[in-house]
C-alpha cells in the first residue's frame, strides 16, 4: 500500500490534532556536512549525532565507521561509545545529588568529613562543591596519568589524597579528574554501595538508558561497541575504557567509564531540561538538585563559571558555539564527546565519537564550537 506524506497543516485539519512543530532543515544539512567532512579529513572514523528542541522534534543519525581496523565497520546508532569524562556529570554529579536528596551528603562540607583519610591539615579546606565545580587546588591527574605500579581505587584514592594542592582550596579553576576520583570514592563510601550498580539504580534504570553503564562487556555483545585506541603492544581497546587511570582502577570510577549512546543521553537531557521529570513523568531529581546542576555554582572570584558538574563559562565551553547563552551548560569527553544543553530554549546536542581510534592525534574541537551553533540555529536561535 503506497502511503500519502501530507503537509503538517493539511494533516491537522483532517485529525483534528494540533500540527507537532519541527526542527529546520538547513541547520541539520549543514551539521551533517560538518560531521562528514571531519570524517572525510579523518579526524575521526564515525560519529553519532542527536539535535533536539523538546516539543519541536529530534534528529538524530550515525555517519562513518564504528572500527577501521582490523575489521572495517560501519557505524549506526545502536554503537555504544566510551564516554570518557562525560562520566563527570552524567553519574558522579548526578549521583552526589542524589545523596544530597537522600540525607547523606552536605555539598559545603569538608571532604574529610566523608574521607577522613585524605590528606592532612592542607586538605582540610577542600569541599565537595569545590570538587564539583573544580576549585580545590588539586593537580589535574594521578602522576604520569596514572602511570605507576598501583592498581584499584582505594589505591588511587591514597595517591590523590596524597597530592601536594596547586592553589589555596576555592580561589582558582583547574579542571581536575583528581576532583571526580576522590567524590566517586564519596559516594561509594556514604552509600556502601560500588558506584557502577548505585549508578544503574539511581540513574539509568530510573530513567530507562538501557545501554548505558560501566563495564559494558558484562552486559553487551562486543561487536555493539565502539573501539577505541591501539596501545602501544597492538591491542585494541573495545569495551575496556580509555582513559587509563580509570582502567587501573578497574574501569569504574568518578571520573571516567561510561559507556553509552546517543539515545540515552538524550533520555538524560530530557530529565534536566524538564525539571527533573524522566519521559514517563517520574521525577528523578528534585528541582533543588537540577538548579544545583544547571546553574553558577562556583567560589565567588572564580571568572571559569561552573555548576555543580557541569561547564558553563570556561576554556572547555566551545561546544556552546556562538548562539547559545550563558546559561546553557555541558560537558565533553577525551574520546571525542560533546554535550550541550539550553534551557531557555529547552534544546541539546550530543555528539559521541571515537576520535581516538585506531590512534590519538586528532581534533574535533572546532566540530564542537561548530555543532553548538548549528544546534542553536536548529532551536530557532540567531540567523
């Protein structure tokens, strides 16, 4: 049976229901385009795109391959991607929320109080909002990013604690996956739980991100996932993350080890731009906890503006591109990630990658600053 495509209006009148705005179409030509010619460039072998506006329609498509070697694959919108340091904000911020909710953790408090171990009298200054919002005077990583005969996260809980502090606790931004290893190691011990099933209970079952979690292999056929780099001895990272402190501590950690895809993140956004509310109308977080995650959360005298998890004014802000306001927010990550969101036009993009396989070397940060424009002009921003 052949099917009659029917203008939007026309389609109203004869059903009686109420015409379901769209998206643009040049906008999403030209991001298409975008992500191509990265491609074409080999900045990166696939991509994974989501444009939204709620209430006005999603697009959303794959472009490339998964892997180029040792097999090529094509990629489509079921790959499952190593998210890196969207870990950040997706669990880790939105766990401590969840605690907060919960009674269990005060966001001003020392982390002391929750890791009475970590450090000395120089340490005692530090809060978890300054963790969140990277203000705690801790180095950027572990020595040699992890390198070094240790293994397990209370090991790596023991050398973060054990850093000498770059800056006064609250006075300066430095982006810091330190921060994020030692509040999943918080949350780990207020809610006697691990983080990777915590993370699934609290996160992903509540909202229905059915692909998304740490240690995928456990759960998802290999082919599923997206590979990343080829280590030095050959092998090729798929299902086991990048980053490689997070490997060392087994592949669950604050900082790093998501895996996901672009259909779940979305589900994500959808909670946060509505206040909260999952798609089934099931309330997450609290209104409390979503201004907390998408509002200026920051030390006062910090200029790089923060929330409690994720970026809204800093050097990492370029996927916001030229359109989008100040007040929108959102995170990347290492392997080729980028999130943003805006809630005054209640619009996101993500855009997932693995821009680092078969290798490292490559750049995808004017993609980013291009896809936030483009995604802006999509949710009827600008020209």
């Amino acid at each position: 049976m052949r099917h009659l495509l029917l203008p939007a209006a026309l389609l109203a009148l004869i059903t009686g229901c109420a015409p379901v705005p769209q998206l643009p179409t040049a906008p999403l030509v030209r991001a298409d385009a975008a992500v191509q010619a990265f491609i074409n460039d080999r900045q990166l072998p696939g991509a994974a795109l989501w444009i939204e506006r709620l209430d006005h329609g999603a697009y959303h498509r794959a472009y490339g391959q998964r892997a180029v070697e040792p097999t090529p694959e094509v990629l489509d919108e079921t790959t499952v991607f190593d998210a890196a340091s969207l870990t950040k904000p997706v669990v880790t911020a939105t766990l401590v929320q969840w605690l907060r909710e919960h009674g269990q953790l005060d966001i001003d408090a020392p982390l002391q109080r929750y890791l009475p171990d970590c450090g000395g009298p120089d340490k005692a200054g530090i809060t978890l909002r300054q963790l969140l919002t990277h203000s705690s005077g801790l180095p950027a990583s572990l020595p040699g990013n992890g390198a070094g005969d240790w293994a397990g996260p209370a090991a790596a809980e023991r050398i973060a604690c054990s850093l000498p502090l770059t800056a006064a606790p609250g006075t300066r931004f430095r982006y810091s996956d330190v921060n994020f290893i030692l509040l999943g190691r918080v949350i780990e011990r207020v809610s006697g739980q691990p983080l990777a099933p915590l993370a699934q209970q609290a996160v992903f079952q509540p909202l229905g991100m059915q692909d998304s979690g740490y240690l995928p292999l456990q759960r998802l056929p290999p082919g599923r996932i997206a590979p990343t780099e080829r280590l030095s001895d050959g092998r090729v990272l798929r299902g086991e993350v990048h980053d490689p402190t997070a490997r060392k501590m087994g592949g669950v950690a604050g900082h790093a080890g998501l895996f996901t895809t672009t259909a779940d993140l979305a589900r994500f956004a959808r909670m946060l731009l509505r206040g909260g509310l999952a798609d089934d109308g099931r309330r997450v977080l609290s209104a409390e906890s979503i201004a907390q995650l998408t509002t200026v959360q920051s030390p006062s005298g910090i200029p790089e503006q923060r929330s409690l998890g994720w970026d809204l004014t800093s050097p990492y802000a370029r996927p916001r591109g030229t359109l989008y306001p100040v007040t929108s927010f959102g995170h990347t990550g290492f392997t080729g990630c980028a999130f943003w969101l805006d809630p005054a036009s209640r619009s996101f993009y993500v855009l997932l990658s693995n821009r680092v396989h078969p290798q490292a070397g490559t750049n995808v940060l004017p993609l980013y600053g291009e896809l936030g424009t483009l995604a802006a002009q999509a949710a009827g921003l600008g020209p």
